[in-house]
C-alpha cells in the first residue's frame, strides 16, 4: 500500500530536493502556487495512523451528505451517487482494496478523492459546508464513543473472572498487607473482589466520559459556522449523537474528552498494574501463594527452570505508558489558543494507543488470573502467624472496657515479649489478658474475627458477593442500553 510518504526519498542519493506535486491534489491546493513539498506531505501527514478512522469518517460523510440533501445543496440524483460512492469506498477499505495516492494526507482526504473519482462533480460537493476541523472532530467522537465502552466491556469480563475465582476460593484466606507487611487475615475473595470493585469505578468513568463527549461538533464549520442552511441538529440525531454543539470554536477545538479518556485509560492502567504487581510476587517462591497455566506464562532462553509471569510484570510496566499518552497530551493542549491548530493531530496516536493497551492487558490478565492454581495452603500459613492476631486481642480488651490506646499498649509489650522468645502470643495473652484472649491466636481464628459490613470475613463477604453481581447486572444492563 503506498503512502503519504512513499515518495519522500526519491532525490535523496543525489542530493535533490523533490518538489513536484504528489500524484492527485490537495484539499487546499487552489491558494498554493504549485504542490507541497515531499518533506512536508511527510512530516504533517497523518494516515498511517488515522486510518482507524476510516468507517467513522464515512458513517459522519453519509450524515453529511443526506443533511446537504435535507437543505436543497444537493439534489436527490447527487445525493444517491455520493452514497453509493461512499458505499463502494467502504467495502474497498473493508475489503483491503481502497488505494492510497502519496496526495492522501489523511483518512479524510484519501476517502473525499476516491469518492469524487467513483461520483465525478456530485462527489466534487462532498465537502460543502464542511472543514475537516469539525470532521475530524467528529470522526474522533463517533470511534471515542464506541471504542471506550468497548474497553468498559473488557474490564467486565476481568469482573466476571474475579467473580468465578472469589466464588470458587471459598474459606481460602490469606494475609492482608499494609506497607508489604503482613497486617490481619483476609479472605482470598474479599481480597480479589477489592480489585473487582475499583474496576467498577474505571467502568463509570469511562462510561461517562462518553456520556460527556456525546456532542455533535457536525456544522460547526472550520470555526465559525458556514452561511449555508446546514442542520447540526439533524446531523446529530442521524449519527446518534445526543445533541450538537453550542459554540462552533469550541467544538472544533476541544479535546476534553480526549484527556479525559486517557486519564480513565491511565487509571485503569494503574489499577492493572497492581494486579500485576502482586502477582508478581504471588508467583514468587518466596511467596508461593499461586502457580502460572503454562499457557499464560513465559520461559528463559538461558535458564531451563525459570517460568516467568511476563503478563504481570507487562501490565505493570505498561502503566508508565499510558500515563505518559496522557501527560503528552495535556501538555500539547496547555498552549493552544482557540479555535483549531494542527498540534491537535497529535491526539489520535496516543489515544489508540491507550485504548489497545488496556484492551490487551485486560483479556491477558483474565485469562492468566482464570487459569492460575492457588496454594491455599502457602496463603494460609503465611497467615497464621500469632502476631497477625495483635489487633484482636486489643479489640477483645476494649470490649471489656479498656481504652483502645491502652489495650494497643499492652498487646504490643505482649508482642515484643513473644518476639523476644518469652513465649507464644496466645499463651502471654492468656496470662495477661485472661484465658478467653487466647483463644483469639490459633491457625483460621483470625479470619473468623472480621465481622464488620464489608469486612474480610465469611459473614461479611455473603453480602459483599450479592452486592458485586447487582453491581455486573446494573453494568450488563447499561451496555445492552447503549448497544
């Protein structure tokens, strides 16, 4: 497939600066005397990334045309042939048979001048009442739309695994950390539902950032609107937009939705990379708690024995990543005066990029985290460590009357004297505290002692569990909605 740089390097060995026109001609051309130079067509073009607007541009090209049509620009002979040219352009680009011109700066030109070739003078109106500033606009908020909740819908399926594997772990317990500490007993599915949870928020924010990008910037023109009978109204309710824009420079020149979009990607990055981060060390043998399915892990090409968690540490790594995509683009977008600047072209790479990123990291910890084994027994012992049950004596003397601070106190000397090798912790708790305080320090007892709504314990996660499935069905019914 040629491209918009495909003849950048044609003087090149003699030292020549090629300035001939590329083959067909620009959008611009009638102002310029002569074709832009190769060096500019291949530092500004942006095709070979925006061609993954393809399908949005021509569902915004049809809308386009059929609004021209509504107003009397064109007629219905000129309306059909620029339909059908854009319908013949569609399955050329489907198919993988749409050719590029080195003149095809982007997506948006290539699919006006193949329409124009198949249409002739009808498709030569095409672009009435039209600047690509507000196509472009457009384009990207009809791929934000559907691409985004996509991504929410990935994050639903790593939902539903951490769902199965909570359900499936029953009274599997395990330490709960603080500062990488063992702190108190949780259960294993109060401890994979706690990521669940935090996937629920990524789910809203994305979900309403494209509840706040749903605006048609169709009409709005280069900057200040057009003097012809467009419909903006029209043109929205078409393309399933929830209503046009107000103010046409902002509408060309806002990419609120974009950051805004990255920063829900960049988050849920974050959020991945702690699931990969402590399966990271989960896997460790120092840790031992789970095993990796071979399928979902890699080897050393140097040491045999080595079987490493690539998934988890990539999902780490990649958070750097997508905090960057965002950072790139607040910083591109803090120094532009209204209304559009072709700094703006700079909003696309980074946003796919974001966008496939999440997507691959999500299915790939769903399928490592659904296949992996647990060592239930690893987990538990490491658990069961009598000082992990410090803050249930303390609690167990304050129900007797005993200022928290001052049963904190005590504990610790009691702590302090069992690390010292004076004895086991439940056996001083007994002669210090009473009899019944020992009985809080033994293998699975802890566990037992999170009670409290929303606690780590088995009272408590029966009504987490049913709170989490209201939370995928409300989540299931609001993507068959926007369906």
């Amino acid at each position: 497939m040629s491209g918009p740089d495909s003849g950048a390097d044609s003087g090149a060995d003699s030292g020549a600066v090629d300035r001939s026109e590329p083959t067909g001609s620009t959008l611009w051309h009638g102002r310029f005397d002569g074709g832009p130079d190769a060096a500019l067509m291949a530092y500004t073009a942006s095709l070979p990334f925006d061609q993954r607007l393809w399908h949005d541009d021509i569902v915004g090209s049809r809308a386009h045309v059929r609004g021209l049509a509504r107003v009397g620009i064109l007629d219905e002979a000129e309306r059909d042939d620029v339909l059908a040219a854009l319908d013949q352009v569609h399955s050329e680009i489907a198919e993988a048979r749409f050719e590029y011109v080195p003149s095809d700066e982007d997506i948006h030109t290539a699919v006006e001048r193949r329409v124009t070739e198949i249409s002739g003078a009808a498709g030569a109106k095409l672009h009435t009442a039209r600047s690509r500033n507000d196509q472009v606009a457009t384009d990207l908020r009809l791929w934000c739309k559907r691409e985004l909740v996509e991504v929410a819908r990935r994050l639903y399926d790593l939902q539903q695994v951490l769902l199965t594997r909570a359900i499936e772990a029953e009274s599997t317990y395990l330490p709960g950390y603080t500062h990488l500490q063992r702190a108190q007993p949780v259960l294993l599915s109060h401890h994979l539902l706690a990521h669940g949870w935090a996937f629920g928020r990524d789910i809203d924010r994305l979900l309403a950032t494209v509840d706040r990008l749903d605006v048609s910037p169709l009409g709005a023109g280069a900057l200040a609107g057009t003097s012809l009978p467009v419909d903006p109204a029209g043109n929205a309710a078409e393309l399933g937009f929830g209503r046009p824009f107000d103010n046409s420079l902002d509408a060309v020149s806002d990419r609120d939705f974009v950051a805004e979009g990255l920063f829900d990607l960049a988050l849920i990055g974050v959020h991945l990379s702690r699931i990969g981060e402590e399966w990271v060390l989960w896997t460790t043998e120092e840790f031992g708690f789970a095993k990796l399915d071979d399928a979902f892990a890699t080897g050393s090409s140097m040491l045999p024995q080595k079987k490493n968690p690539d998934i988890a540490e990539l999902a780490r790594g990649k958070a750097g990543r997508l905090i960057g995509n965002l950072t790139a683009l607040l910083a591109t977008l803090k120094g532009l005066p209204l209304a559009y600047n072709r700094d703006l072209q700079e909003d696309k790479e980074g946003l796919f990029d974001s966008v496939d990123q999440v997507n691959l990291a999500a299915a790939a910890l769903a399928g490592m985290i659904a296949t992996a084994t647990f060592v239930p027994d690893a987990m538990q012992a490491a658990a069961d460590s009598d000082v992990m049950a410090a803050t249930d004596l303390a609690e167990y003397m304050v129900r007797g009357g005993t200022p928290f601070r001052d049963a904190h106190a005590i504990v610790g000397q009691l702590v302090r004297r069992h690390l010292a090798g004076e004895g086991g912790l439940g056996e001083l708790a007994g002669l210090e505290i009473g009899y019944d305080a020992a009985a809080l320090v033994g293998p699975g007892v802890g566990v037992l002692q999170r009670t409290s709504p929303g606690g780590a314990g088995p009272q408590a996660i029966a009504a987490q569990v049913a709170k989490y499935r209201e939370m995928l069905s409300a989540e299931r019914d609001e993507f068959s909605r926007r369906r």
